[in-house]
C-alpha cells in the first residue's frame, strides 16, 4: 500500500493498493473512508482532471488546529468551501487527480515557482549545486526585486567560490532559465529554534559583489550604441551585452520597437534576426559579419569576368526595375548566357552561391539573343518582362492540373501525421470553439528568402516546426461538450517536405497566379484532418515565398511570427553547421488548462465594476436600438488614411473613437479590444502555435484624452494577466454559465455572435514597413456577409512610417466619404501633422 496523510488529519488521508511493477510516478490513491480530498486554485475553486493545485483534506480525521498558535491554526484550518460543516486542512502539497480517480503527488508548493513562466522545481537546483565539490548545504529561494521574481542560492563550501565558478558548474546541468540571479556564501545557515533553516532570516544579497548574471560591458562602438537602444525600448537602467532579450522582458511587440529604432540608427535587422540573436554581442557580431563579408564579388563587371575565366563562356548582367504581381517594385538582376541547359544553369547557381554578393545573384538565366533594350529609368510590368525573355504562361490546363497536386499534398501530409501514435486529447481553448464554427477562408503565413536555397535544409527547418508544434500534429474531433484536438507524435517515418511550386522557368503570372490566388482563398479545412498545408512557391531562381494556410483555429497575428521565426531561426543555423535554437514551446494543451483554471483573486463583481460593464452594456443596447434599421446583409470594407508623426496605440484609439463621435454623434463607446491573450500570471505562450486571441470588452468616453484612454486600456488589459482573466472563457464556456452569468449578460455577444464585434478595435503597430502613399488604397468593396456578425465598425489600425492607415468593416447603412471626413476632421483638431484634405 501507498499512503499519504498529514499530521494534522490524524493518521492517513487517501491510500493507494500498489499492484505489479510501477514504472510511473505511484499514486497516492483516493480518500479512505470518512475523508474528503480537494484539488484547488488559489481561489479556492476545484481545478480539473489533470490540472495541479494544493490538496486539501477534510472529514472526520481533520484536527482542532496548532496549540498556542490561532495564527497558524486559521490559516491552515478552514471551513470547507465545498460541504457544509465540514472542516479542511490546506496542506501546502501539490497533487491533482488522474483520468482514473486516484490522486497524484507531485511535492510541496512552496518548493515550486513560476519565474518568466517557467515553472521551476528549486529542489532541483538545490540538488545540482549540492553535487559541485566542496559544496556542503544548499538552499535556494524566489525573491522579489523591483517587482520581479528572481532566483536566489545560499550555499555553505569548504572552500571561497566566486559567482562565475557556481554559476558555470549549474550551466552544465540546468537550462538557462533555472540559474539563479544571485549566489550567497555564508559561513553557516540561521537556523530556527527546531533546528531548520531560518529563510526568513537569509541575508539580502548585493548585487555587486552576488549577481550570478555579471553583466558584460559593451567592448565596441556598435554594441555600445545597440545597449543605448535596447535600453529605450525595455525601459531597463542598466542590461550587459550578454543578456537575452527576452530575458529583460522582451516580446513580440517590444521586438518590434527595437526593429524600428535600430533601423533608425542604421542598424537594419529583420524581426527574425531579434529572435535569433538574442542578445547585443550576437547581434552585433551579426550586423558586422554582414558588413565585412569579405572575398565576396561585388560589381556586375567583376562577375561576368569571374564566369568566363570559369566557363570560357559568354555572359552579360542586366538589372532592371520590375512591378510584380504583389505591387512591389524591385530590381530583377538577368544573366544572359550562350548556355542555358539545365545542368550548365544548375552548375552556375552552385559556382555564384557563397561567392557573389547577394544583391547581385540573377534572377534569371536566359540566352543571350533574348535580351532586353529598356530605359534603366523605366519600371516594367513583371507579366510583360516575362513575356519578353521568352518564358511562357502556365496554360489554364496545367495549372488546373498543379491545383489538384496541392490538393493531393494535403492528403497526404494529414496521413502521413496520423501514422503516429495518439498522444493526448483536450478541449479546443475558448476562441478556437467559435473559429471551428465558421467557414471563412484561412489566415495566410507569407514569407520571402530571396536567395538561393538549400532545400534540404528548408525542409529539415520545417519538419523541426512541425515536432515542437503540437497543433501541427493534431486535427480536430467532436467531444463532449466541446470540440477537440487528437494530438499525435511526431512519425518516425520520413519527416514531411515543403511542397515545392516551382515555376521559375515560366511566366508567374497569368492563369498560374489566378489559380494560386483562387486556391489560396477558397480552401476550407475540416472534418477530423489537419487544419493547415505548407508550400514553397519558387517564383525565379532566387525568390522564394513559404506560403502557410492554417484554419483560424489555429493561427493568429502572432502565429505568423512564430513559423516564420522559427522556421527561418532553424534554417539560417543549418547553413552555418549550428545547433538549431531551442527556445522553449509551451504545449497549447498548458494555455488550454491555465484559461480553464478561471479567473483568480477576483470576483464577478469586482470585475463588473473594474470593467464597467454595467455602462458597457447600456451603450450597446442604446447603439442597438439606434440602428437596428440601419443593418445590411453586406459589408463594407474600406480604409482611412491618417498622416501623423507620431504613432502610438494612443493615438490610433483616439482618432478612431473621436471619429466615430463626431460621425455617430454618440460620446460612449462599448468596444472590444483585440488582445494577443498570450500572457496570464507568470507565464507567457509567445513561442507557441495556436489562436489565442480574445476579445477585452472596454467601456470609452470619447471625451477623455488620449492619455487618459490609454491608461484606462493599459490597466484593464494588466488585470487580464494578472488576475487570470480570459473573456472568451468566461462567455462562451459552459462550466461558466452560472458563476459568471451577469458578465455573459453585460457583455451580450447574441445567441450566434451576431452583436460580437459592434465596435472592434485592432491595433497592429508597427509590423509593416512602407508609406502612405505606397499603401493606400481608396477602393470601396461591398460584399456578401461572410458571418452571421453584424460589424459597425471592425476596425484594424496600422502604423506606417508616415501616419496610421485603418481599414474598416461595416455592415450597417452608412455614408463612406462622411466617415473619412469625420476621421480627417478629428485628426486636424487633435493638431496631428500633414493633413491632407480626404
């Protein structure tokens, strides 16, 4: 037998008939008789099967309390919030319940933390520090320090260590995020009268002379003007050149201010390259490397001279200015050549490859007698420059024949997942519940590598997403009550390939392009298969676009970061013979778990009150029943321009609630807020696939300044984190029908999400380079409902380098032009800079 009990309930709690051989963790069983067992969040409320929390016992057995110590004896005996009269003890254990009714022990509470969101065992890393010779006792603790946990390790050694000595031995066994911030040597511990350590008493370490993390210094020009930045952005005083910039609080959208404010200083990196290299050394040595590329040919001249010395061949390099089919404007580099066999082309991409400047590598290979007599001022169509080196269009045939082996590809990749065995399944999270219910054409990850690719190794950098994904191991099933996700391992047949569209030998444009547009716009996932396909679309030799459609289900905003991120991360490592990265995935099943486990520390009134949705929902109503003539079985999409210096979600929100003041002549509005829903408590989910967005209803007085709206967003979004607060979980999940019945209430979605998003605002930032000019587009479309949700103004706001373009979805009867000349008015007023007349 196997039993688990306290002190303080008498004798033993559960028990557990050991049977067989264990090669698992062995259970402590199920309360014996007359004795209850609880599995609990901080709230007090009862966590699901599977979820860890403190394990409180209760029933006959329980004791009165501690003698002499009413303290203790009312914070660890408590009346049972689950039966009346019944009295429970908290006993600071982890447990949680299994699939099969038996309780599993994991160990005390107090010896787990949550620090960066990892959740951290420290009597692991007491143990590990124990083994460094001369290390006689160990004891290592979270700390607060200027609001943030850290790790603190207090050791006793028969010898002096310094900081770098333990933290170097740990860094052989521990993953960097379970390095203590701070080593302490004392003499001896402070122990307490019973003879156990005193951490209460534990000194406060000094940084200066205790800081495991020793900040480097910057040793060049560059790295001191990166930590100048990097200092700016993070809001930090003081960084080494060393740390991680995610380990200083960095994410996504932080990532993307830096990108910005580099590219300012003359630094220019890719979102991907911050993600990489993590800290100001790697990314300085980067942006060096980058410039000092040494040996490489670097002038049109020198190349076709270098060719012929090679090849005894004749060649001539041309570039010219090309609109493609995607309105970029670009520079097409043409080799023209007496030899255009496929092996000869094939021998000259491997020759040019490694050793020609990468501005400098051709697109195309053609012959010499197909060359092209162009003004060098002139921009051509990419379709007619096609036409005129003599590569031809796909013909409607063919590329009907190309849609059926996409189709075909599909298939295949969700069989071959399912050749793995099934790992797990759980409960879609609470906005993939609503996506899985509409058939709207999939979200579009879309990337370029202009370059010659090794497709080896693109396809090893896929299959790498694909294993530490588990959404792209998984397909989704009908439960009970709720859909689910079958999630499976990863095969251990032949890993999956980008399926590669190569149409560099012809004309891309044409009935190749309709098709791919087509095929890209009415696919639909679902059914229990897999809800996403990956393709390489190789357009010429060097341009190459990884084109990703993943059902809404699986894919937001910060999605498309990820694969793009990781995907070329791990490719750009293979080409360097490097170790891929591995950062850590949160698996989508632990999101799924910490939004289910409800919110914590707050109460529906409470939240009724800090959200004032009480007036959120009298404003609704009142909008309501103003318009209810005004709705339209189509929408309107279109764009405002608004040129601005400054861009800020502040001001995006200002412009965009005062214009719709002064056009819908109303001062309140209930609008939603588009979160990324990828932090709560201590954990975050930025590396990790999935749709995690949720909708943060927020009451607005157009009245209030801009300041005043972003401090009002800014503390209501700070209490989703802290407070664990998810709005889609609470009004749509029916294990939340009653205790938060007045919010569902309040915030009215409507039986089929018909009112969902009357007022929805999108603010994308910075994620897009380019100008106003470059960017607009005035086109008014009007189009079919593709949703029972009848939009007022769905608006997504993003920033440019110039002012903030918003484009906007109604399917109510308005006037257009009178809603751009509200917008411009508004901005005029708020003295933004370069008006322009609408």
């Amino acid at each position: 037998m196997n039993v688990y009990g306290p002190t303080e309930n008498t004798t033993f709690s559960t028990a557990h008939r050991i049977e067989g051989e264990q090669t698992g963790p062995v259970p402590i069983g199920r309360p014996i008789s007359r004795s209850t067992a609880y599995v609990t969040a901080d709230s007090m409320k009862l966590l699901p099967i599977g979820a860890w929390g403190e394990l409180l016992v209760g029933g006959e057995g329980v004791a009165r309390g501690y003698l002499n110590r009413p303290d203790l004896t009312a914070e660890k005996f408590i009346e049972s919030p689950f039966r009346p009269e019944e009295r429970c003890f908290r006993t600071g254990d982890l447990a949680r319940w299994r699939a099969d009714g038996t309780l599993e022990y994991k160990g005390r509470i107090d010896g787990q933390v949550k620090i960066r969101g990892y959740r951290i065992e420290l009597g692991e890393i007491e143990a590990q520090l124990a083994k460094v010779e001369m290390v006689r006792e160990v004891v290592v603790i979270a700390k607060e320090d200027s609001g943030q946990k850290l790790l603190c390790a207090y050791f006793v050694a028969d010898r002096t260590f310094t900081a770098s000595e333990v933290r170097s031995a740990l860094e052989q066994k521990l993953p960097g995020y379970m390095i203590p911030s701070y080593f302490v040597q004392l003499e001896q511990f402070p122990l307490t009268v019973n003879g156990k350590v005193d951490r209460k008493a534990l000194p406060v370490p000094e940084e200066s002379l205790q800081n495991g993390a020793e900040q480097a210094m910057p040793a060049t020009e560059l790295e001191a003007k990166l930590a100048k930045i990097w200092q700016v952005v993070l809001g930090v005083p003081s960084l080494g050149v060393l740390d991680s910039f995610f380990d200083l609080g960095g994410h996504s959208l932080k990532a993307l201010v830096l990108m910005s404010g580099m590219e300012q200083a003359g630094c220019s990196v890719t979102l991907t390259d911050i993600f990489h290299y993590k800290s100001i050394r790697a990314l300085a040595a980067y942006l060096q490397s980058a410039k000092e590329q040494e040996g490489l040919i670097e002038a049109k001249e020198a190349l076709v001279s270098w060719l012929h010395r090679g090849t005894e061949g004749v060649y001539e390099l041309v570039s010219y200015q090309v609109r493609d089919v995607f309105e970029e404007t670009k520079n097409i580099n043409v080799l023209y050549s007496d030899d255009v066999e496929k092996d000869h082309v094939e021998r000259l991409v491997q020759t040019m490859n490694g050793k020609v400047a990468k501005n400098l590598l051709p697109h195309y290979i053609v012959p010499l007698h197909r060359r092209i007599e162009v003004d060098p001022n002139e921009t051509i169509d990419e379709e007619v420059f096609c036409r005129r080196l003599g590569l031809n269009e796909i013909e409607p045939d063919e590329a009907a024949t190309i849609r059926v082996r996409l189709q075909d590809d599909y298939r295949q990749t969700d069989r071959w997942i399912k050749t793995g065995d099934v790992t797990q399944e759980y409960p879609f999270g609470a906005i993939q519940q609503m996506q899985i219910k509409f058939q709207t054409p999939p979200s579009v990850v879309f990337f370029k590598l202009d370059e010659y690719v090794d497709y080896t190794l693109l396809d090893q950098s896929y299959a790498q997403l694909v294993q530490r994904q588990g959404l792209l191991r998984s397909v989704s099933v009908q439960g009970e009550p709720c859909v689910c996700w079958k999630e499976y391992a990863f095969p251990s047949s032949r890993p999956p390939k980008l399926y590669l569209l190569d149409v560099s030998g012809c004309n891309p444009c044409g009935p190749f392009m309709d098709m791919l547009q087509d095929f890209i716009h009415n696919t639909r996932y679902d059914g229990e298969r897999i809800l996403y396909q990956m393709i390489l679309l190789k357009r010429n030799l060097r341009e190459h676009y990884v084109i990703g459609l993943l059902h809404h289900a699986l894919c937001d905003r910060v999605t498309t970061e990820v694969v793009e991120r990781q995907m070329v991360s791990c490719y750009r490592s293979l080409l360097l013979n490097q170790a891929p990265p591995s950062d850590e995935v949160k698996p989508f099943l632990e999101y799924v778990k910490q939004i289910q486990s409800g919110p914590q520390g707050i109460t529906e009134q409470e939240l009724i009150s800090a959200f004032e949705l009480e007036a959120f929902h009298r404003s609704k109503q009142d909008i309501l029943r103003r318009l209810e003539h005004r709705t339209s079985d189509e929408a309107f999409l279109f764009n405002v321009s608004i040129p601005a210096k400054e861009h800020s979600l502040g001001r995006a929100l200002s412009v965009y609630t005062k214009g719709l003041q002064a056009y819908l002549e109303t001062d309140h509005f209930p609008l939603l807020f588009l979160y990324d829903g990828r932090r709560y408590e201590e954990a975050s989910y930025y590396n990790t696939v999935g749709e995690f967005i949720d909708f943060v209803p927020l009451f607005i007085d157009a009245g209030w300044n801009q300041d005043k709206t972003l401090r009002s967003v800014r503390t209501r979004l700070d209490l989703l984190k802290d407070k664990n607060l998810n709005f889609m979980h609470l009004l749509t999940d029916p294990a939340c029908r009653y205790d938060w019945s007045g919010t569902k209430r309040f915030v009215q979605f409507g039986e089929q999400y018909e009112h969902l998003d009357l007022f929805m605002f999108n603010y994308l930032g910075n994620s897009v380079k380019g100008n106003l000019r470059e960017s607009y587009d005035d086109t008014v479309v009007k189009q079919p409902n593709p949703l029972p949700i009848h939009s007022l103004f769905n608006c997504i706001a993003t920033s440019y380098a110039d002012g903030f373009i918003f484009s906007l979805r109604c399917s109510y009867k308005i006037d257009v032009g009178e809603v751009r000349m509200a917008f411009h008015k508004v901005a005029c007023a708020e003295g933004m800079n370069n008006i322009t007349a609408p």
